[in-house]
C-alpha cells in the first residue's frame, strides 16, 4: 500500500515539477520575445536619428549660407559637421550592435519555447503512465 501511494505522489510531484519547468521556460520566451521586440524598435529610432543627421548635413552644405562662409566660418562649420557625422556614426554602430542583441533575443525565446513544449510533452506521457 505504502509502495503505490509514494508512486503515486511521485508521479504527481514529477508532472508538477515538469510543468513548472515548461512554464517557467514560456515566461523566459516571452521575456526574450519583448526585449527582442523593444531593442528592434531602438534599432530603428537610432538610424532614423542618423538619418536625420545626414540629411542636415546634406541641407546645410546645400544653403547659400553655407556657400557664403569663408575661412574661419568655414572652418567651424567643417569642424562642427565632422563631429555629427561622428554621432551619426556612433548612432549607427550602436544600432548594429543592438540589431545583434535582437538576433540573440529571437534565438532565445525559440529555444525556450522548445524548451515549453518538450516540457509539456514529457508531462503529457507521464500522465499516462
């Protein structure tokens, strides 16, 4: 009698314990999920600001104010163009390297939803044992 109530509540204690896994690996997938999601959209904000950089640049040089400049003035504005393409830049190196943290956040959530439904599957034939 003792024998088959403690397999009993093994097996009740090893279906628990397997779907607290499996639901504790669907929480990670969607965590993984969201922060890929939040990165991708920081991706875009920065090489949209990039862009937005460039495109003054390309403004200014444009202008008649610009053209106008002579030595020193020239100068400044040379310098001071230099230092934004230097943020554009960081702007777009920073967005690569998130768009490789989106990449590793997607890989991350599908290994954890394998992770769910191997889970949930081993419960499932441990019911019915």
């Amino acid at each position: 009698m003792l024998r088959i109530l403690a397999r009993f509540w093994a097996k009740r204690r090893y279906i628990f314990n397997t779907e607290l896994d499996a639901a504790t690996n669907d929480l990670n997938a969607g965590l993984s999920a969201r922060r890929a999601e939040e990165k991708r959209q920081l991706v875009a904000q920065l090489n949209a600001d990039a862009e937005a950089i460039y495109k003054n640049i390309n403004e200014q040089e444009a202008s008649d104010d610009y053209k106008s400049l002579t030595g020193q003035e020239k100068y400044e504005a040379d310098q001071e163009k230099k230092a934004a393409q230097k943020i554009a830049e960081s702007k777009r190196q920073t967005a690569a390297q998130e768009e490789e943290m989106v990449s590793g956040g997607e890989a991350a959530a599908k290994h954890f939803r394998q992770q769910t439904a191997n889970g949930r599957a081993t419960a499932e034939k441990l019911r019915s044992l």
